[in-house]
C-alpha cells in the first residue's frame, strides 16, 4: 500500500513538473504595418519618389527587422520568440499577432532591427534564418534595415543605391528602441478571446530626411557598420507612427 | 493483494511515461523520442584553461551531428560546380590547412585573399577569420560557402542540392530528430565537426605529460621560445587569440588592412589575428597572406624585417626581436614538436566513405 502512495505522490509530483501555465485570461494582440512612401503605401519599381533633396529615384527592395515587441502598461507583455522580418514584398510579412494577458496597456514597444544576442549566438532559424539574405557573412551580423533602387542621380553601375544598414556592438550600434504610446481613449485593452488591432505605419520618407540629409548622389552605396550607416539610422529611427488602436475585435 | 499492486505498479509507470513523454519539449536538437543520440564530450587536456565560451551551447555535441557534419565538411555539394569543399582548402594531412599554398584555389581559377588557417582546438577561439570577422563557428561557413572566390554558392541552392539525397535525411534524422534540412541544422552540423578537431598530441604534450624527452636542441628552442615567443603565442593553445600588427610591409595589391576592415577602428589597422603554432610545420606557408614559405623567413622577419615605423606596431615588437642564429635553428627544431602526427591521420577526421 505504501508503495502504492509513493508512485501516487512521485507521479504527480513529476507531471506537475511538466504542466502548462494556462493562458486562461489571454486575448490575441495584432500587428500590422503599412509602408509609406509619398502620398501612400510603397510600390515597388514602377512609382518614381522624390526624396528630401529633390533626387527621383524608385524602390526595388525594402525589409527590415521588428523584434522583441512589447506592450507596456501598468505590467509589460512580451512576444514569445518576437522575430519578424518585414518584407515589402511580402503582404503577408506586414503583420503578425501574439497573445496576451488581459490588461489595458499605454504604448507597444520594439526594437527596429536584432537585439545583439541574436547577433552572436550562431546559426538561426525562422525570420533570423540566413537565407533570408539579411545576415552579413564576413563580418558576422544582421542587416536591420535593407533598401535598394535606382535612380538617375546614381554615379554607381546600374544608377543603383543600396543601403544595408547594420552593426550592433560598441560605437557602430545601429540598433533602435522604438515606442508608440496609445492616444487617450485608444488604450489598446486585452479583453478575453479577443483581438486587438494595433496599425502602425512606417514612413519611408524619413529615411532622407531627420537629422542627417541623406542624398543618393553623395552617398549611393552603405553596406558596412560604422558612421554612415549611424547616420541613416538616425533619419529612420522616427519613421513609425500609430495609425490605430481597434479592441474587442 | 501482491498481484494487484504489481498491476498497479506497471500501470503507473507506463501511464508516467507515456504522460513524461506527451509533455516532453519538441526539441529538434534532443532527437526522436525512443531514438537516442549519443553525447560526445569535448576533451579538455591536462593544464589547459577551460574554453572561455562554451561553442556548442544550444548545440549539444553527438556522435550524429560529428558525423553529419563530417560528410557536409567533404561534400563538393557545398561549392557551385562541386569541385570545392570545405576539405578542398582544409586538408588533414596538412592539420586543416592549405599544403603549401600561398592563396588558396577558388571557384572558376580564382585565388583567396588570404592563406588559409588551419581548423582545430576551436572551442578555444573566439573569433575566427585572420580579422576576427566572424562571432560564432556556426555561422562561419556562410562565408567560403558564399564567397564568390571560394565556392561561389548560396545556401539557398545547397539546401536544394542535399534535401533529395536519402543519405542527408537519414543522417539529419539520426542527429535531430526528422529528416528537416535546414540551414541552421547544417550549420550546427558543420560546427559538430570542426569544433570537434582537437590536436594535444604532439612531442611537445608528450614532454609536458612525461612520456617523451625533448632533445638539446629543442630544449634549447623552448628556452628560447618561452623568452622571445610565448607572449603572443601563449602555451597552450599557442595563441592569445588577440589581434597584433607584426610589422609586415603592407601588399600593394592586397592592401589588406586586417581588423580595421571588421572594426571600422584605425587602431586596428593592419593587425591580423595570431595564428596558433601548433601543427607549424605543416602550416606554411606563413602569414595572413602567405608570404613566407619557410619558419626561416618567419624567424628572419622577426629579428631583422619588422616595419617599427607603423603607426600601428605592436608595443612587443617595436625593438624587433634579438634571436642568434643558433637560436633560430634551435626554435625552427622545437616549433617542428608541435607537429601533431595522430591529428594527421586520425580515421575520424577523414573524408567518409
């Protein structure tokens, strides 16, 4: 009998190890981005933009990294595993969801680009995944922001200009804590079984202009860490803005 | 009451097993449930430190991943047209160096940039490449692999070319768990390999465990060494591992300015990681860029050819070195007992049949 009690009190012991916290009182919070660019949502290679100094010049590629996503409020609510490369070619890349205990929250944070532990820690999968085209394979790294086009001002083969905008260590940190606080009255408000849409759009054009006028003529290429690349991101850093806050949906 | 507290005993422990097994994570890495990996252990030698970080965290070491990894490490599948794999430029008999190439071969008669270094005792090093560009050895081989004058190839079309090779599913599903082949299971593979190449058996262990004795000569060389020597390339793992300008005139082709290059610092212009020293003999030839074919000219460089007027010149080197020429011959001989014969043909390391 008493070996009957011990196996009883071993087996729970064991599987209370292994339990689940259940989510019970969790809503889903989504995320979707729009890319801006002019007067709307970036297309890609037919539209011609004019940027902050008057240089035209249309876009072929645009992606960039949104990690360690964060919901802030009297508690914070973290993603799981928050890795999302978002890809302008890609419609399905502009928005992802997580869930999320429920609390009313008063801004989203993240970061625009890989924290630098991911940027150490050896081969990763998923949006990290180096067939992505955004890891720099000699001088080990992520590329946070990635654009590229052309335009008639470009003294490079091909009237290119590519920026591949990276570095996550010491003085070449090129990394940025981006936070969105809610407008009174559009709280995002995690409720049971619900969805709460969070809009954010990016605003391309920032790229150019900010602190540090950036001009295609002058600087058509930067794809190494370092001051350049510093500089771009500081123009860049203020491209978000929330565009709404829907609950209950 | 016997009996039915065996029936009892039995069910409980096959319900917790099933149930263990049900909440158990679906951790590639671990295997197949009911399909043991074997776990291999890195050794760490008598008098060594401990790795200042631990390269198969997140990547527990087994026999299947060794062995996985050692196939991908001799597989031509790796390069564009097939001709070079990581072992065309990494060669056992050579202690995983380039024999006797300044520059190594690339795709379509291309030349590396820089002499090839040789791969073991990895766990001890923390950067890799001769500028230290590289933070991990799991992600190292993107750059041969994707280097456009080494095998010239993208991941994305050696993946292609492994998944439908029956073989590869059988020995990623024997390392983690399902036939997946992915880049980051190769690149954890490949890493199994090389961080697994360890070479401590040379005359020199031999000595320092008592098995062996050196001669005169090399007595005289370790003297010599340990003066002139062991402050960069610091025993054990003959290496501090750091990043030094040793005073070679700069190439005007290769214009090569080392760690500057990976740093953006001028600081660190024209410093080149220190090699390790083990296994020399077969290492030539010598330098970042290979410009020196024998431990003579080595030597040479050291006592007579140091640029002391660069900007950048280690503080160590600045009065060059003063080493006699019996000295020289003596050091040649003891650098010549770090030659590690069973690293050379360890049947483990080989290409698999």
């Amino acid at each position: 009998m008493q070996t009957r009690f011990y196996l009883l009190v071993f087996a729970i012991v064991l599987l209370s190890g292994c339990q689940k916290t259940l989510e019970t009182d969790s809503g889903n919070v989504a995320v979707k981005l729009t890319n801006m660019l002019g007067d709307g949502p970036i297309t890609l290679e037919s539209k011609t933009y004019i940027n902050a100094v008057a240089e035209p010049y249309t876009v072929s590629k645009l992606r960039y990294y949104i990690t360690n996503v964060r919901l802030i409020g009297t508690s914070s609510a973290a993603e799981a595993e928050s890795y999302h490369l978002i890809d302008a070619e890609k419609p399905e890349s502009l928005q992802f969801s997580f869930t999320a205990p429920s609390a009313t929250f008063n801004s989203i944070e993240f970061l625009l680009g890989v924290d630098s532990t991911r940027n150490v820690s050896g081969a990763q999968t998923g949006a990290l995944d180096p067939l992505n085209d955004m890891f720099w394979t000699w001088n080990s790294g992520y590329v946070m922001l990635k654009i590229e086009g052309n335009s008639p001002v470009s003294p490079v083969a091909g009237k290119k200009f590519e920026y591949h905008l990276g570095g996550f260590s010491g003085p070449n940190n090129v990394l940025k804590k981006i936070q969105l606080p809610f407008p009174a009255g559009k709280l995002a408000s995690i409720q049971k079984g619900k969805t709460c849409e969070i809009s954010i759009m990016a605003n391309l054009d920032k790229l150019w202009a900010g602190p540090n006028a950036l001009s295609i003529a002058a600087t058509p290429v930067c794809t190494t860490p370092g001051a350049q690349a510093l500089k771009i991101a500081d123009n860049y850093q203020h491209m978000f803005t929330l565009s709404d806050v829907v609950n209950n949906k | 009451m016997k009996k039915r507290i065996s029936i009892f005993l039995v069910a409980t422990v096959s319900l917790l097993v099933v149930l263990l097994d049900a909440c158990k994570k679906g951790d590639a890495v671990t295997g197949v449930p009911g399909k043991v990996t074997t776990p291999l252990k890195l050794i760490i030698p008598a008098g060594w430190p401990q790795p200042s970080t631990d390269i198969f965290a997140g990547n527990p070491l087994t026999e299947e991943g060794f062995q996985l990894g050692r196939k991908l490490f001799y597989d031509g599948r790796l390069s564009k047209d097939g001709n070079f794999p990581c072992a065309s430029c990494h060669q056992q008999f050579a202690a995983f160096a380039t024999y006797d190439h300044q520059f190594s071969h690339g795709f379509n008669n291309t030349f590396t940039t820089r002499n090839a270094p040789a791969i073991f005792n990895l766990a001890w090093m923390k950067e890799m490449h001769w500028d230290g560009g590289i933070n991990h050895i799991e992600v190292q081989p993107l750059a041969p692999i994707t280097n456009q004058n080494e095998m010239a190839e993208s991941m994305i079309n050696v993946l292609l070319k492994l998944k439908p090779d029956t073989a590869y599913a059988r020995l990623f599903t024997s390392a983690f768990g399902d036939a997946t082949i992915n880049s980051q299971r190769m690149l954890k593979a490949l890493a199994q390999y090389m961080g697994s190449i360890q070479s401590y058996n040379s005359k020199y262990d031999q000595v320092k465990r008592g098995e062996a004795a050196f001669t005169v000569s090399e007595q005289n060389g370790y003297t010599t060494f340990k003066a002139k020597c062991n402050s960069c390339h610091t025993e054990p793992l003959f290496t501090d591992n750091s990043f030094r300008n040793n005073g070679l005139a700069v190439d005007p082709f290769l214009k090569d300015v080392g760690r500057m290059g990976i740093t953006g610092n001028p600081s660190d212009s024209l410093k080149f990681k220190v090699p390790t020293l083990r296994n020399v003999e077969l290492t030539f030839p010598y330098m970042h860029d290979g410009r020196a074919f024998s431990l003579s000219q080595v030597i040479d460089h050291y006592r007579s050819f140091i640029h002391t007027e660069q900007a950048t010149i280690d503080p160590l080197l600045k009065n060059k070195l003063l080493i006699s020429d019996q000295e020289k011959v003596d050091l040649a001989n003891f650098l010549r007992s770090l030659t590690d014969k069973e690293l050379l043909k360890d049947p483990r390391f080989a290409q698999p049949l």
